[in-house]
C-alpha cells in the first residue's frame, strides 16, 4: 500500500483505518518536534539570547634561528653535540602553550580559574559547571577550549588565539602566553648550549687523558731500554761499523800486496787473523742494530710507535681546546628566539560564537537528520503493510 492516498479512498477508509492514519500522523510530528523543531528552537533560543560573547585576541610570531652556512672541519665535528632547528623549534613552543605546564606557568601570574568562570557567564560556557568537579583538569580542558596554537606550512608563522570573556583577558593571556614562549626558547638556548660545552669538555678530558698516557708509555719505554734516544743510539753503531769496515779493507788490501811481494811470508797469516776477527765484530754490530728481538731496529720501531702515538694526542688535545669556544660559539650562532610579527590585540567588539553560523548550522543538520529518519519509517511502513497483504 502506497502512502499517499487520495481523498475518495480516504472517505471510503473505516474507523481503524482512520484511527491509524492519525496515529501515523502523530508519530511523524513527534519525530519532527525531537529532531528538529527541539534543537533548532534551543539554538536560536541558547545562541541568539543565553550565549556568553567572547572576545578573541590574536597574535602571529615566528621561531627564527641565525644559522651559519660555513661549517669548518672542528664545527662538523662539533655539530654531534647539535642545536635542533628552528622548525622544530616552532612545534615544541606550540605544544608548550597548549601543555598543562604553561597553564601551570600561567596561573603563577594570572586569575587564569577567574578569567575562564567570569560572573554573568552562561551555565553552559562557564568552565566549572554545577555537575562537573572544580579541579586542575577540568580547568585545562576548559584552556584548550579558549586557547588555540597553530602553524601555517606555507609560510611558517604560527598563530596564537586566544578567547575569553573579556577582551582585557584574552590580551593578558595572549601576552603572557609570548612571554612564556620567549622564556622556553631560552631554556632550550641553554640547554643546548650547556650540552654542547658539556660534551667539549669531555672531549678535552679524554685528549688530556690520551696525552698524559702517551708520556707515561714512552717514558716507561726509555727507562726499559736505559736511553733517552732511541735513535741517537744508532748513530754510535753506525760508526763503529763503518770504521769496521775501513778497517776489513785496509788489511785485506794489506793481504794481497803481501802475497804478491812474498807468497809465503809469516804476515799474511796474521793478516787473514785480523781479517776474520774483524768480520767476526762486524756481525756482532750488526747483530746489535738488526738482529734478533733486542735489535736496535725493533727498539726504533717501538720508539717512533710511542711518539706516533703521542703526536696524535698532542694534536687532539690542541683541537679539544679550542672545542669549548667553538662550542659557545655555535651554540650562539644557532640560538632561536620567538619574533613577534603581530602583537596581541584588544578586541573593540565580540567574535565568537559565530550565532548566525552556528544557529544555520543546527538548522541544516536537524532538517537533514528529520528528513532521512522520516524516509526509513515511512519505508518500514509501507514494508510492513506490503507484507500484511
């Protein structure tokens, strides 16, 4: 059976039908009034005569960092100690001003339970309401209703609202929520700038620590082999060898002009012993500069390992030095601080709510709503009475 009838089969319908016809009649005006006709009423009624005006007072401010574009060979190895940059220096002072810890910082210098429950406020905008509790939280969740941070992506401003029920307030707020903001980019100015220090102090403490070792090891090193220089003692050595070997040639030389002049004269077997006792030294020498473990050469060997070794420390130690200035010094070139591009201003006249917006709004949704739950009873209606035949 279709819903719509015409006027003769209405005439023609009996009693009971009638008596349903009405009943439908009712339900459907019963659906209308609590869908639609209750909350609009209420929205024209709540925001045309009871809603509270607010007063916004907006302020736009950028985080900026006076970043350096050469880095020099010590800064790149200072940069490990790191300084965040100033994009994400802008999430964190955004997230700070919507924290519970700058509510907390707020409250040490502004009425801020005052500010968010004035007097003549309606019951409904007012933050502590008669079957809500009067604690911390609800006052936070009452902030985060009337304060709002947020950052433009094309442009990288961030925008501060803030709006309460007088326009005095909502300025207050709005300057003291900048100053607090300059405040934590301070912190993390000195936090970073500590960091830095801290960890170019560690630096020369380990350099100062590898210098010091350096000395003890080679000095350990001279006081085992009972010399202070290692290579001044080869100089010695050297010149044995060499007047050895002068020596070897001169008698050799000796040996042939005596065999030539008198083959077999007692001399040249002398000669031969000079000989063979002068080689027989010349191995022992050599023996000494590179020879078995005790070796000259093996000593030079782990001498210039030592002084390697102490070379680098020393240098290290010069570079750690100069780490700490370099690490104030970065950490002031990369400092961040928040520019204040559009100061907080004090409202002539209210802007929130958006009456006409939100009443409009209210309208639209219920007619909507109205429209498609009419639609699903009047389709199990006419279902039913389809399976009633």
């Amino acid at each position: 059976m279709s819903s719509l009838t015409t006027f003769q089969d209405t005439r023609h319908q009996t009693p009971a039908h009638r008596t349903k016809t009405r009943r439908r009649v009712t339900i459907g005006q019963m659906i209308f009034l609590v869908i639609a006709v209750i909350p609009i009423t209420w929205s024209i009624l709540y925001y045309g005569l009871i809603a509270s005006n607010r007063y916004l007072s907006e302020s736009r401010f950028l985080v900026r960092s006076a970043k350096t574009q050469n880095v020099s060979g010590l800064s790149s190895i200072l940069q490990t100690f790191g300084i965040s940059n100033a994009s994400d220096d802008s999430y964190a002072v955004q997230s700070y001003i919507l924290s519970r810890d700058a509510l907390h910082d707020l409250m040490k210098t502004l009425p801020m339970e005052t500010f968010l429950n004035r007097e003549g406020v309606d019951p409904i905008s007012t933050c502590y309401k008669p079957w809500s509790s009067h604690d911390f939280e609800t006052l936070y969740q009452c902030y985060l209703d009337r304060v709002d941070a947020t950052r433009e992506e094309t442009t990288g401003i961030s925008v501060l609202a803030v709006q309460l029920y007088r326009p005095e307030d909502s300025k207050l707020v709005a300057d003291r929520l900048l100053e607090l903001g300059e405040q934590l980019a301070n912190r993390m100015n000195k936090r970073a700038e500590n960091d830095a220090v801290a960890s170019a102090k560690a630096f020369l403490q380990q350099a100062e620590a590898r210098v010091v070792e350096a000395n003890q090891n080679l000095t350990a090193f001279r006081n085992q082999q009972n010399f202070l220089d290692v290579k001044g003692q080869a100089t010695p050595a050297a010149t044995v060898m060499t007047a050895l070997a002068s020596e070897i040639a001169k008698t050799r030389a000796e040996i042939d002009q005596q065999t030539r002049l008198s083959p077999s004269g007692p001399r040249i077997e002398s000669l031969k012993t000079k000989v063979k006792v002068l080689e027989d030294q010349m191995k022992i020498e050599q023996s000494k500069l590179t020879g078995g473990k005790d070796a000259l050469s093996n000593q030079i060997s782990g001498y210039e390992d030592l002084m390697l070794r102490k070379t680098i420390a020393d240098q290290t130690l010069e570079i750690a030095s100069k780490a700490i200035d370099q690490a104030r010094l970065d950490a002031k070139r990369q400092r961040i601080y928040i520019e204040t591009i559009v100061k907080p201003n004090l409202a002539d006249d209210s802007t929130r709510p958006k009456r006409l917006r939100m009443i409009v709004s209210v309208i639209v949704v219920s007619l909507m709503l109205f429209a498609v739950v009419w639609m699903v009873v009047v389709g199990g209606r006419e279902h039913l009475n389809h399976n009633a035949e």
